[in-house]
C-alpha cells in the first residue's frame, strides 16, 4: 500500500513497476509507457513529385510514447479513408524518416497489400488501426525489425505497408509478415519487396 494525497491506495506490489491509475489516485491521469516513441508523418507529394522533391512534402506531425497519447492523436486527426486521393500517413519508430534512404530502412523493405476501395469504409480504418496497435504494442517477434507503417490513399485502393530493417533472413521477414495478416485479420495476400529492387515482383508472400 502507498499513501497518496491523505488517500491509501493499493499498488501492484512491485513497487512501482507498472503505472496506474493508483499513481495519481485524484487526477486519474497516469499514462502507460510504450516501448518506443512514435512519430506521426503525413505527406501529399501530388502527381509531379519525383525521388529528388518528394522529401519537401514530407511532413512530421507529432510524437508520441504513451498508450494514452496514441489514443488522443487517433481520435483528433482525420481517419485515413477520408484523407485526400495520394495521401500517406507514415507512423515510424522516433528516429526513424519514413524514407527509402534513412539509414534504418536502406537495406530494408516492406510487405504490403492493395485493399480495392469496394471494402467498406470502416474496415479500412479497422484494418489501419490494428496495423499501428500491433507495432506500438510490439506484437511481433523481431520487434527490432519494424521501422514503420504506412497507409496510402490511391485512386482506386488503399495501400497499407510495414518497413522492415532488412530484407534477407527469409525466416525472420516471413514471421513478421505472418503476424501482420494475423493481427489485422487480412483475407488476402501481402507481398515483400526490398527497397531497392521494389520495380521486381514480390520477393515473398504471405
Ligand atoms: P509511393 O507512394 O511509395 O508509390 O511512391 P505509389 O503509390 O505506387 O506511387 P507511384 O507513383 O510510384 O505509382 C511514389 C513516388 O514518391 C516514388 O516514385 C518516388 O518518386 C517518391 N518516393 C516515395 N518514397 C517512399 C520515397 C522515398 O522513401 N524516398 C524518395 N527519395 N522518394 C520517395
């Protein structure tokens, strides 16, 4: 028990290991600590953008380390099915550009999958935010591997997309990308590229 504000108060019995709401019994205002710091980046490079402007677009929104703080940017930023044609949130590891050329992503590659605009509305955003909830929560097994995720609003499809560090042990890609199709409930078919040959067909497919 630990005193608190004249109140006595239960705590979890390992001193202090976990925060709770029992931390600030008055406010209620404890936050639970993530793993990582995430950042939140949008960008709308338009159609003439290319390889050499399309960094100017790139824009970085906000960080965040609390699960607390996940919820208070999900719920006041526009969900991604209404984001305008050629739109990306990217929400990458804090360090991390959500870039080709970071020197986090530049051996690396991502799986991804088109889901066709026909799907309804809700399970795109669903589909979006149990992507994000599985790398914040680290859910997959080489949770060193994940640098980001990235949702794409095209013409006739959303693109959702986790980046890997590398992309050469087909053991540890193929893992990560069987936990991504089991934690968004997916019924179709992700593909691997690396960065650098992302103009080949897919490497691996899950
Ligand atoms: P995209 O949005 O990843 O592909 O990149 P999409 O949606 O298939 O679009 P398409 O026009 O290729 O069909 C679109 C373009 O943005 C790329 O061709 C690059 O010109 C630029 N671009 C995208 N990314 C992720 C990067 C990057 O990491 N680095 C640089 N330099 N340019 C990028």
């Amino acid at each position: 028990m630990a005193q608190n504000n004249n109140l006595t108060v239960p705590t979890t019995g390992s001193d202090d290991k976990y925060v709770t709401v029992f931390n600030d019994p008055v406010n209620f205002n404890a936050k639970h600590p993530l793993h990582h710091s995430w950042t939140l980046w949008f960008d709308n490079p338009g159609k003439r953008s290319n390889e050499n402007t399309w960094e100017q677009s790139l824009k970085e929104l906000i960080t965040f380390d609390t699960v607390e703080d996940f919820w208070g940017v999900y719920n006041n930023i526009m969900k991604a099915c209404d984001l305008s044609i050629n739109s990306n949130y990217h929400l990458f590891k804090h360090g991390i550009k959500p870039m080709w050329e970071d020197p986090a992503n530049k051996h690396g590659g991502k799986w991804s999958i088109q889901l066709p605009r026909n799907k309804t509305i809700t399970e795109i955003d669903n589909i979006w935010l149990y992507t994000m909830l599985a790398c914040i929560g680290e859910a997959f097994e080489h949770e060193n591997e994940v640098c980001g995720v990235v949702v794409s609003v095209r013409k006739g499809f959303f693109r959702i997309a986790l980046w890997t560090r590398s992309s050469d042990n087909r053991d540890v890609i193929m893992g990560i990308g069987r936990t991504l199709k089991s934690q968004t409930s997916i019924d179709g078919q992700f593909d691997f590229q690396s960065h650098h040959d992302s103009k080949g067909g897919a490497k691996w497919t899950v």
